[in-house]
C-alpha cells in the first residue's frame, strides 16, 4: 500500500462531511489561522483545479512514430488534467486528488492515431495518518485516439471535441465522483451525472468506431462504469463507501476499533449487493481498489471478524479468495 505524507483537512470536499466539521471545530484554534492563510493564496490565483495528475506514457511497440510526438502528448494530457478546473469548488495545491495514469501505446493506425492501454489510480488521504487509500485502481484496454504533435487537448462541457479529450473528462469527473462519495453519502452524484453527460455527447459514429463507450463493448467499460454509479441498485454501495473511508478509515486514528467495525458493516453491505449483481463493474472496481488494504487493515482484526471479512471479500472478490487467507485466523 502507498504511504505518502498527508494532505491537510482543509479541503472543500471534506466541508460536506459531519465529521469534517467534527474535526474543525476540535482543532479550530490550531488551524484557523493556516486555513485562512491557505485559502487566501487558493482565491487570489483563482486555483480551482482538483487534480494532481502524473502521467507516464509507454511506447514498447513504437516502429514508426518520432518518440517527441509521446512526449509532447504526455504534456499535453499533464496540462488538460491539472489545469482544467472541473468543479466550482476551491482546492487548495496541496488538497489535489492524487491520480497516476500510465499510458502503454500498443497500436499505432498512423502517424497520428493510436491504440494504448490507460493505467488508473487515484487515491484520496486517510485522516489522522500519512496512509493513503486507493479509490479507483483500473484499467481501460480500449483507449483509442488521434493527436498531432503540439495540438492542445480542448475540454468541453456542452459539446464532443474528440476522443481522448472525451475518455480524460470522462475519468476526471469519474474520479470526482468516487471522492466525493467518501466524503459526504451520495456526495458524488453530480460528478458521476457529468462523466454521463460526456458519454451522452459523443456521436454514434464515434461510439461505433472506438470501444468503451457502449453497452454492447463488453462487460467492463466505460460505459458500465458509471452506469453502475448512477443505477439506484448500486446506491447501497455507494453509501457503504461513505462508512467505509470516512467512518471507517478516518476513524482509525482515534478508535481502531470502531474504524475496524464500521469498515466491517460497509463490506457487508456490498457483499450484499455482490450475492446479486456478482459480475457487475463496481464490484469489481471495489474489489480491485481495496483487496489489499482489507488484508492489511484485519490483519490486526479479532478472530471473529477475521472469519467475518474473509467470508464477505469471498463473496465480493471470489476470483481472489485465497488472497484473504494473508488476514489469517
């Protein structure tokens, strides 16, 4: 597990949160002043952009493209997913989302249109420790775009421009989404109606001809991806993700235990959901985000959660249920 030194508290998504304002007004002394020292620089750049993107790009295949066209895309993307402010609230630097994405070019069409693999991670910090906890760790086989050399990625809200600036919205409101809800229950759900919005916007005759984008592209895209967000059979989950980090997680710093026992009733609660939609994209993105994590948070767990959480992550991740034997009895 990545342990990384913690952000601080200040963050704008937190301010959803009861248990932000728990913390704030328990450490208002110490803090109020560094907040509004913070937020003071945040207004005056008019720092709005929630990301911390590092991108690294991977030609292993590369036969007739100049290797400079990758580097000035890498750019490119650092430039849009950094840069580009995707919601109205004011993060401070060191409160950007922290999001790695590992770009391996497996085809090239042309001299400028492409094939690759998008490599996801992001990860959101856990209060009181210098831990931080992976919320989406994927990855999209069918990213397929064009790019010419020093061309700018374009966003835009209301209308298609192309399709890799479609899929990098797309993530960024995607992992907008996951963040929010860790926060505040259901706090995502304005993100994940925008990463639906761009789906909606692109032509069909851009969907026919690169995958991810519909139903009918297989059983893990992006197309499932937020369809899974936004079905009301999911909202359990997605409420269960909000007791997990925020009641679970973030507790741990003051009570282990009750952390412990609160991640324990979050996992039964997908575990639930898992028994009827087992093959469905959030649980596996679930399950690939935390299998690890789980592992290392029960280690230290009593004997009869231990029998518990292995039991339910059988249920969640039975591809992987001889992972969970690491938690031991």
């Amino acid at each position: 597990m990545q342990c990384v030194p913690l952000v601080s508290t200040g963050q704008a998504r937190f301010a959803q949160s009861a248990g932000y304002r728990q913390w704030l007004m328990s450490a208002k002394m110490k803090h109020v002043l560094r907040t509004l020292f913070f937020l003071m620089i945040a207004l005056s750049s008019l720092s709005a952009q929630e990301l911390k993107v590092d991108i690294i790009v991977n030609t292993p295949r590369l036969q007739s493209v100049d290797p400079q066209v990758f580097q000035t895309l890498r750019t490119a993307i650092q430039e849009f997913m950094n840069n580009q402010p995707f919601t109205e609230d004011v993060f401070e630097i060191d409160e950007r989302i922290e999001v790695t994405i590992q770009l391996t070019i497996k085809d090239e069409y042309s001299l400028n249109s492409f094939g690759a693999d998008m490599s996801i991670q992001a990860v959101r910090p856990v209060y009181g420790s210098n831990y931080k906890s992976s919320i989406l760790m994927h990855v999209d086989k069918d990213v397929t775009f064009t790019y010419d050399q020093y061309q700018p990625i374009v966003f835009s809200r209301n209308a298609f421009v192309d399709n890799l600036s479609s899929i990098l919205s797309f993530y960024a409101y995607y992992i907008l989404g996951l963040d929010y809800d860790t926060y505040s229950k259901m706090g995502g759900e304005p993100y994940f109606q925008a990463a639906q919005e761009i789906i909606n916007m692109i032509p069909s005759s851009v969907t026919n001809g690169n995958k991810g984008w519909k139903p009918t592209d297989g059983t893990r895209n992006r197309y499932w991806m937020v369809e899974n967000a936004l079905n009301p059979t999911f909202k359990a989950m997605r409420e269960a993700s909000y007791t997990y980090h925020l009641k679970g997680l973030d507790e741990m710093h003051r009570d282990p235990n009750k952390g412990k026992i609160n991640m324990l009733k979050a996992i039964d609660a997908i575990a639930t959901i898992a028994k009827i939609n087992r093959n469905s994209m959030a649980i596996q993105l679930f399950a690939n985000a935390k299998n690890q994590e789980v592992v290392e948070v029960f280690k230290e767990a009593d004997m009869d959660m231990k029998r518990q959480i292995k039991d339910l992550m059988g249920l969640i991740d039975p591809a992987n249920a001889s992972r969970y034997n690491q938690i031991g009895l």
